[in-house]
C-alpha cells in the first residue's frame, strides 16, 4: 500500500491542509510537513501528506528524460 | 495531472527501453521488487513486456496485507465480536481470509466493521461515539505505519480512551536481508519508493555494505519503474552495486524527519511473522508501553483457536518469489479474485491480482 497522490496545498489550517488534484478536493494533515506553504505539491497517502515534491528534482527529471528521447531521435535519423 | 502525467510519456518509455536492452548483461538476471504497488505498476502498465527476455522481474514480499499471517485477522474477527465494538479498516482488509472467515462475513453477520480511507476518520467516529470501542487494523509498512503513529498520539493527547489499534506494522529492511539470505537468486532490488520517502535512503546503506546488491529506489510511474531498472542493469553491468534513488522529487538521503520521530515516539521494534517466510527478528513494530492503553491486543486479550492455512495455498511462495501465480494450482482454478483463497488474491496490491486482472507476461 504505497498509494501516494501528488496533490497541491491550497489551504492551510494548523496542522491540517486543503489539498487538490484534477478538481478533486480533501483535507489533509500535513503534520509530517516542514514548512509546508500554499501552492507545495505534497504526496497524499491515507489522509496525510508524506512528502513534499521537490520542484528542482522533478525539473531534473524530466529534462533528463527529455535529453535522452531528443538523442535516440537524433540517433534514428 | 502535474508530478504524475509526465512520467507517462511513450517517448521516454521507449527511449528507456531501448537503452536497457543496451546494456551488456549476457546471462540471465532476477530483480525483485518488494513493494505491492510496484507489482501493481508494473502489471497496469505492461512493463516486463518492455524489457529484453534475460531480465526477469519477480515480486517479493511487498505487499502489507499479504504478508500478515491468519492470526491476526482471527484476532480481528475475535474482537469484532466483542459487544460494543466498531473494528475500522483499510479496505483490503475487508477480503481477505482467515483460518475460518472474513471481516466481510462477519461484517454480514452483523458486527460493526467499516473500512476507511484514513486513521483520521477512525478517530472521528471514536470521538462520535464515545459508548463504542473503536479498534483499527494498523497493517502497512513505512509508509503506512506513521499515520497510525500519529492517530495513537492524538488520541493519547485528547484522552479519547475509547481508540486503539490491533498493530501488524512491519518494516522492510529487515525483509531485503532475510530475502538475500534466502533461496531465491536475487541480483537486483527495486526499492519502493514511498517506504524511502519516510525512511531515506540512508536505511539501505547497511545492506549494501554487508551485501553487494544492485538497487535503485523506484517511483510508480513508467518513466520511474524504467529509469530504475536501467540504473540496477547498469550497476550489474559494471559490477558497481550500490544503493541508488531514481526517484529524487520525493526521496532524500535521511527521509522524513517528522514521519521518523513519530514513529519512534509511538513504536518499538520487535519481531514479526510474516507469511511465507517466517520470522523475521526487528522486522515489527510495537506499540510502547507508554501508549498501552491505545494498544487492541492488550486491552482486548482475546483468545482464538490455532490457525489454519489452506493447505493448497501457496501464497508463501509467491511472496518469496519462489513461484510465480500461474504456478500455484489454485491461480484461476478455485481461487479468482471474485472468490479469493489466499490474500495475494485478495490485495489490491497481490501478486496474484495483479496477475489475474492484467494477463500473463514475462514468462
């Protein structure tokens, strides 16, 4: 059970959050979260926020992932 | 949907793809996955097709409720029957069989068993009614098993004396080392990644050094589940194991800091059963002392007959990853995900669900 959503902070209040995905809405608590602020993307599981998602990491990600299908494209023709 | 749907991207599957193949491994390799929602995954998204035919990807024990032998949910049942009781529960739970039942039944049967989403809404109906005990089935691994610390604490902090919680929490660590000492050839681990996003990829680092093992800590995506296998092929390739993180948006060197010192607030390390394998030393957690009160096992001592496994089951084998389900002589021949035998029918997360609801690859 590693079901984890990534899910946008809305709202806060106290401990607990306002978080939403494709117009999907639920309160969470984000008591697992340093510092979380409006606008984090989080992952959701069982009612809580486990992880806060790092931005530059993503980014990284996906333009590795970008560079590597541009190359096998070059590659082919 | 963002920090999702561009990990579903064709073009970068391929390309992933295309560059396992080209890694120079000439014989045949196993990677284990120990992680339910990776099985998932990797079914739902027809990954072993993707891969060249000397790489075999094999399920190990990751999948919560299939791990957790009968007596725990004998005791459930026993405890659902108790007057004035609600049993909440994640909503696998709800199929899976005991020595002689299932919480579904017995909920037929009239006892107050409800599935919820979250422990937050277990200590909702606790506050609702204060004349009931409401019992929650704590069964998951790390990921998991911080929101139920969480819920033991609050309600220790409110005095909600009426909220406990029947723990099966395991941990995987443990898992990973009892799996290398075991039968099965293992030349690869993909780690989960939500496990790693509570307790970092520090966790790991004493495995790799008491064995040398090609990892790489996977998200769920295809991109992810790719991109980490390419990394483990590469490793193997080279000879150059390590304990590497293919899913750096959510997983750090020392995890979730708060996830971690609740906890350790809340549990103590222990031993634990777990199907297939045995026992597994420090593989478990406990609730302390401290929170004794809010501890199921405790304030109802229930005693249940010795339980039985169906003795054609072989669940044990495929959380090994000793046989695959089509190997089991019950798979589709009395045991269907409509009538489950063995809990890797049952899991949303089994083995055998997978197997059955996405087809046969990889053989």
């Amino acid at each position: 059970m590693c079901l984890a959503i990534p899910m946008q902070i809305e709202a806060i209040d106290g401990e607990m959050g306002t978080v939403e995905a494709t117009g999907i809405k639920r309160e969470v608590s984000l008591s697992f979260i340093d510092d979380p602020s409006v606008g984090d993307y989080v992952l959701i599981h069982a009612g809580f926020a486990i992880q806060k998602i790092d931005e530059h990491q993503a980014n990284e990600t996906i333009e590795l992932l970008n560079q590597m299908a541009q190359r096998a494209r070059e590659m082919k023709s | 949907m963002k920090h999702l749907s561009e990990y579903r991207n064709s073009d970068h599957a391929r390309t992933l793809s295309i560059e396992i193949a080209r890694v120079r491994i000439d014989r045949p390799i196993q990677i284990m996955e120990v992680c339910g929602t990776h099985t998932m995954s990797i079914a739902r998204f027809g990954l072993k097709q993707l891969l060249p035919k000397n790489i075999r990807l094999i399920s190990g024990p990751g999948c919560p409720v299939c791990v957790t032998p009968n007596n725990f949910l004998d005791r459930a049942i026993a405890i659902s029957k108790i007057a004035d009781t609600t049993i909440c529960t994640f909503g696998d739970m709800m199929r899976v069989p005991g020595s002689s039942s299932s919480l579904e039944v017995e909920h037929a049967r009239g006892s107050d068993i409800r599935v919820v989403y979250s422990t937050l809404d277990a200590l909702m109906i606790a506050r609702a009614h204060p004349d009931r005990n409401v019992v929650f089935l704590g069964v998951g691994f790390e990921t998991t098993a911080p929101t139920i610390a969480s819920s033991i604490e609050i309600a220790h902090s409110e005095g909600l004396k009426n909220y406990s919680v029947l723990c099966a929490h395991k941990v995987v660590p443990p898992a990973i080392e009892a799996l290398l000492s075991g039968e099965v050839k293992i030349d690869g681990f993909l780690l989960p990644g939500h496990v790693s996003s509570i307790i970092g990829a520090k966790s790991y680092r004493g495995i790799a050094e008491r064995h040398a093992i090609a990892c790489s800590i996977a998200g769920f995506e295809p991109s992810d589940i790719l991109g980490a296998l390419l990394e483990i092929t590469t490793q193997i390739s080279n000879s150059k194991p390590a304990i590497h993180t293919a899913y750096a948006r959510a997983v750090t060197e020392i995890g979730n800091s708060k996830a971690l010192a609740v906890l350790d607030r809340v549990f103590e390390s222990c031993d634990a059963n777990w199907r297939g394998i045995g026992n597994i030393p420090g593989s478990g957690l406990a609730i302390r002392d401290k929170f004794s009160q809010h501890d199921a096992a405790k304030r109802f001592p229930v005693s249940i007959d010795e339980s039985v496994d169906n003795p054609a089951c072989r669940c044990g084998d495929i959380l090994t990853g000793k046989i695959s389900p089509d190997e089991c002589p019950l798979f589709r021949n009395g045991c269907t995900p409509d009538h489950p035998i063995g809990a890797c029918m049952v899991s949303n997360e089994g083995s055998c669900a997978a197997h059955f609801n996405y087809g046969a690859t990889n053989i």
